[in-house]
C-alpha cells in the first residue's frame, strides 16, 4: 500500500509541477503576469545570449523527441516502473523548460510593434486562443493519461492501464495535430515581438515541423494502415474545407506535451 501511494504521489507532483510551469509559460512568453518575461533579465553581448538561448531550446528538444520515442520507453521502463513512465517524462520535461525560462537570455530588439489598439487586442486574443486550442486537445486525447496521472491511478487501484483506443475528437477532424496548432499560435501572435521572441518562435517552429515527422513514423508503426488514411484526409496543421467538416476518425497524439 504505501508503495502505491507513493506511485500517486509522484504522479501528482509531476502533474502539479507541469500545471505550474504551463501557467507560467504563458506568462513568460506574453510578458504578462511572470517577474520575468522572455525579454527581461540582464542584457549582454548579443553572440552570447544567441549562444546560450539555442543550447536551452536544444536540450528541450533532445529531452523532449528522445523521450517519446518507444525504443527510448522500452529502456527506461526497465529501470523506472511503466506506471510512473509517463509521469517522469512529464516531470522532466516541465524541469527542463523551467530552467530554459530561467536562464533565458533576452534580446530585446524590436522586430515587429503593432500600435492600433483594435489590432493588438486581436492579437491577444489569438494569444489566448492559441492556449485555448491547446488544452482542449490534450482533454480530448486523454489528458490525466496524457500527463500520467491515470496511469499512476491504476497502479494505486491495482488494475491494469489501457491507453485509450482510436477515437475521432472533434478538433482532431479538423487537423492531425491541434495541440501544435495551438503552439504555432502562441509562439506567432505577438503585438511586440523582440528579437528573442522571434528566436524562440522560429526555433519552436523548426522544432515541431520536424518532432511531428517523427511522431507520425511511431504513429504509422502502431496504428497500421489506419493511420495512414488518416495521414491522406487529414492534413497536419492547416484545415481544409473537407475537414473542417470533421467526419474522420483520429489517432491518439500520445507523444506531444
């Protein structure tokens, strides 16, 4: 007994950290609400916060593929418990983007300053949308098994851990990947965008074009030709007119965070 609630135990700390980290996440990269926003800190020569701001984003990219990828899970469940996979990966990864928000190096340099004020209300709002799109994507896959939490559970019940099966959820009708959609939105929707915001955004892009080429490779491995007439009818991030009237089944976007 008190090994499985310290099974849920971690589980929810993992959990709690990622809702801390998440929230101030949005704060941090609309320099909103947080002590320190992507453009504050002290500043320095320009090569050196280049430098040091590319090595964060590529120990969070690293971190974040290699974890997800199923010959890196079959490893690690051997030395951590398969209930508590999920969980740590998550908890890692909220460590990882923690610390790439405190050691951010700022680079304040305007880009792009939209003055009107209708246009930078939308602009929030397509900020907030962005999140919105998010977080609803994650409820609609499974987001306690998506952060580890049910999988944590069903250790504390003694009862086996399905993953949930194929499913169509609404937005994933519309796009493979709406959790990225939501991401590309609020890296792109910015009233002021400074020089590091563009840096991260133009990383952060580059990132999931190329981490989602490997999710639908681990995807069409497990799923079969399923997924791959899924792959035709439905496009990655931009809808069309066919799809937006959402008639195709979904696979589950297990890897993505």
């Amino acid at each position: 007994m008190s090994r499985r609630i310290l099974t849920l135990g971690y589980g929810v700390i993992a959990y709690v950290t990622f809702l801390a980290v998440f929230c101030y996440t949005m704060g941090w990269l609309g320099g909103i609400g947080v002590p320190k926003g992507i453009d504050d800190g002290r500043t320095g020569p320009v090569w050196a916060a280049v430098l040091t701001d590319a090595g964060l984003l590529g120990l969070f990219a690293v971190q974040h593929s290699v974890m997800a990828r199923p010959w890196f899970k079959r490893w690690w469940t051997r030395l951590v418990p398969q209930a508590l996979e999920r969980s740590t990966y998550v908890l890692i990864a909220s460590l990882v983007i923690a610390v790439l928000m405190w050691q951010w190096r700022p680079l304040p340099g305007t880009v792009w300053e939209v003055s009107a004020s209708w246009a930078q209300i939308l602009l929030w709002a397509l900020y907030a949308a962005g999140w919105a799109v998010l977080v609803l994507s994650t409820f609609l896959i499974g987001h306690f098994d998506l952060f580890g939490l049910r999988q944590a559970l069903a250790r504390v019940r003694q009862t086996s851990y399905a993953e949930p099966g194929f499913r169509q959820p609404l937005l994933y009708r519309v796009v493979r990947h709406p959790i990225m959609v939501g991401f590309l939105i609020a890296f792109w929707a910015a009233p002021h965008m400074s020089a590091g915001r563009l840096l991260f955004a133009l990383a952060g892009t580059g990132y999931i074009l190329v981490a989602v080429r490997f999710e639908e490779a681990d995807l069409r491995r497990q799923l079969g030709e399923p997924y791959r007439r899924y792959a035709e009818q439905v496009p990655r991030f931009i809808p069309s007119p066919r799809t937006l009237a959402g008639r195709r089944p979904a696979p589950q976007d297990r890897d993505t965070y």
